[in-house]
C-alpha cells in the first residue's frame, strides 16, 4: 500500500473513530465498547494491507470479528465476549512483538 492510500485508510479509522465519539453522546452505552472493538479491528485490516503482520494481531481480529455482534442480542453475552477478548490479549501479549510464535524467555 502507498503512502497516500495508507494516509486515507487511517483518516477514515480516524473519522470512524471521531464520529462514534460524537455519536455515543447519544446511542445506547454498549455501542462504545462495540465501536473500541471494531476500531481495533479495523487497525489490523489497515495494518494488513500496509504489509504490517503478525500472528498475534491476525488472531485479535479474528476473536473480535467472530464475537462482535453478540452486542446485539445480550449485554450479558457482550460483556463475556469482553472479557474472554481480554483473556486472548493476555495470551499474546505473552509473546514477543511480531508475533513469531516464539514466547519470551
């Protein structure tokens, strides 16, 4: 990815971002965390495309796009969702950065 496409995909997440801020004044409680999640998400898919990549954020977003949307039907399942991601990125922050597989010694 070019300099300036990476430039636009960041100034999108950034207006992603900005807009949810806003937004939240006046939505539901629960679609703040949803956004912070999906941000995250998002980052990765920029990172992706700017040939930044690891295992360990490949499996982040996997985890948040597979639970996302239980925001949807429980707050309950939410919230677990939550904590369960918390545990994951716990488990690979274990890991050196690049995400080699590789644990730190």
């Amino acid at each position: 990815m070019n300099e300036a496409r990476l430039e636009q995909e960041v100034f999108e997440l950034v207006g992603y971002m900005v807009t949810s801020g806003r937004n939240l004044i006046d939505e539901t409680p629960l679609y703040g965390p949803f956004r912070l999640v999906d941000a995250a998400s998002r980052l990765v898919s920029i990172l992706e495309k700017g040939g930044v990549t690891s295992d360990r954020l490949t499996a982040m977003q996997k985890e948040i796009d597979n639970g996302k949307y239980c925001v949807m039907s429980s707050k309950q399942e939410f919230v677990s969702f939550l904590d369960s991601l918390v545990d994951v990125l716990v488990d690979h922050a274990n890991f050196e950065a690049g995400g080699d597989g590789e644990k730190q010694k």
